[in-house]
C-alpha cells in the first residue's frame, strides 16, 4: 500500500487571536464555514451524501478512523477550530487553507479549503507521524 506522506510542510498556524476584532472575525468565519467532506477519505458514507458514496483511495487517511461519521459533528469541528483560532496563515478568497481541531479530545484532524468560493472544507485525521499532530493538540488544550 502507498503510504501517505505526512501533511503538507508549508502549512503555517496563525497566531493565536489577541484582540477582540480577531475574535469577531473568526466567529464570522465560523458562522458561514461548510463541510463537504471527499469520498476519497470515507469508507462508509454516514449521513455526508457524498458522489459517489464512498471511495476510499490507497495512500488516503480515511475519516472513519477517527469516528466521525456525523455530518454535523464535522461542521461543528471545523467551526470549533476557526472560533478557537486554528487556521492558517494561507488563505484563499478569505478562507484559512486548513482548519486544525480535535475530535473526542485525542484525535487531532485537519481540514483543507475545497472551495474557497463557498467556504468548504473535507478533512481528515492527522497521523501519527505528522509533525503537526502535537501543534494541534497543544494549541487545543491552550485555547
């Protein structure tokens, strides 16, 4: 099986937010964000209405690893990452490339831009030997 390289080097996390006006802006953000989720990373479909249902790929790290296999626990993660402040430096359109939460407080999982039109988004678990994995965590814990 291909092995899946560990994220993407370039990504960059903001800074935590420190002023009310950065506050405001995630919540904003936050507010219009959409999941669309990949059949790529899903082997069961859950309730992600996904074309075509489910496709899992070699090399791809699949959701239903991590559990999630809610459509509205995925929504609420990745608005949970941007209130919380976990996204890139790099945007697209005004969207955060990535969006970083973690899911039942253990499983740290990104997510990547797949519309920067729409402001939506497909994730995945981080794994375990990303280098961002412990970025995550920590800036979770810390927020």
């Amino acid at each position: 099986m291909m092995r899946r390289l560990p994220g993407n080097p370039k990504r960059r996390m903001r800074d935590k937010p420190n002023s009310e006006a950065e506050r405001v802006a995630l919540e904003r953000l936050a507010s219009h964000v959409a999941y669309g989720g990949n059949p790529s990373h899903k082997r069961d479909p859950g309730d992600f209405n996904l074309s075509p249902p489910s496709q899992p790929r070699e090399g791809k790290t699949l959701c239903d690893g991590a559990g999630i296999k809610s459509h509205q626990v995925a929504t609420e993660l990745l608005r949970t990452g941007i209130q919380r402040g976990l996204v890139s430096v790099q945007e697209r359109n005004g969207w955060p490339q990535y969006i970083w939460a973690v899911y039942n407080n253990d499983i740290p999982v990104e997510a990547i831009l797949e519309n920067s039109g729409t402001g939506t988004y497909h994730g995945y678990p981080l794994q375990n030997d990303d280098p961002y994995r412990a970025l995550v965590l920590q800036r979770w814990k810390s927020s």
